[in-house]
C-alpha cells in the first residue's frame, strides 16, 4: 500500500490512513445514532437524568461528536479521494493486514456482546472474551492471561453487583 506521508505539516501518518478515517468514522457515526435510537426507548421512571438511558445517550452523542471531527478532518486531507481509491482495489485492501486485525477485532466483540452474553453469565463471558482477545493480541504468556481475564471479570462483576447493585446482563 502506498505509504508516503500526509501532506500536513508535522504528520506521521500514512497517507491511506486519512481514507480509512474517513471510511471510519462513517461506521462510528452511525453505530452512535442507532445507540442514541436506543437509548431514546429505554424507560424513564422518574426524571430524565435518574432514566437508565442517560448514559447511552450523552456517551453516543459524544462519539458521533467526535466522528463528526475525524470526518470533517478527513475530507479536508483527501479522505473522499483516499477512500474511494483504496476501496477499489479490493484484493489489495482485502490483504491489508491492519484491516485484518481490525476485522478480527470487531467480530470477537460482535461475538461477545450478541452471542457469548446472551448464552452464558457476564462473568463467564467476559472471561473467555478477555482471554480469547488477550491471545489474539499475543498480550501475554497463557497464565498471565488466565489471570488478568479472570481477575478483571471478577472485579467488573463484584463492583457492579455489590458496590453499585447494578444488574449484569
């Protein structure tokens, strides 16, 4: 991939990196607006700031923000023209090994949210994600990465079960 430099001064970053921003923060944009959407039918039993749905809706509202940004920021620097260049040469991009990982990523976190939480207790599942992720990233040796996950997931559960007495999924 071509590699050259941004034209902006004191930029170190790759020139086909404004592209994949741009590409990016589309992606963030909407999975922010569908978040807001959700959070918007969430119940609220008192007041506004009390409902559960507060949260969801300032931090969604702050990423779509923030993508707003990078998207703007991108298409000053060529990102429209960056992107539509890289995305067609498919092979190419499809080789690409930053967007392999990146993809890999993403589909161990679709993974945790939309089929290991739903089948098994958070803890559990949180545990296997952690290790599963912590492995794929090559983090640590195997019993330092039995140890973090399990150590994590069980602080994240008893924080928010007996210190905050909020329920876990």
């Amino acid at each position: 991939m071509n590699q050259e430099k941004d034209a902006t001064p004191g930029s170190a970053r790759p020139a086909d990196v404004v592209g994949a921003d741009l590409v990016f923060s589309v992606f963030l944009m909407a999975g922010s607006l569908w978040t807001f959407s959700q959070a918007l039918g969430m119940r609220v039993y008192g007041r506004l700031l009390d409902a559960p749905g507060i949260f969801p809706m300032v931090l969604s509202a702050s990423i779509f923000f923030m993508a707003l940004v990078i998207f703007v920021m991108s298409l000053k620097k060529g990102g429209a023209r960056k992107a539509v260049h890289t995305l067609s040469r498919p092979l190419e991009v499809l080789r690409n090994q930053r967007l392999i990982r990146v993809s890999i990523i993403a589909t161990m976190i679709v993974l945790y949210g939309f089929v290991l939480i739903p089948l098994l207790s958070y803890g559990i599942a949180s545990f296997i994600f952690l290790s599963s992720l912590l492995w794929y990233l090559k983090a640590a040796k195997p019993l330092g990465i039995v140890v973090i996950s399990a150590s994590t997931a069980l602080i994240i559960v008893f924080l928010f079960r007996s210190v905050l007495h909020i329920p876990l999924p």
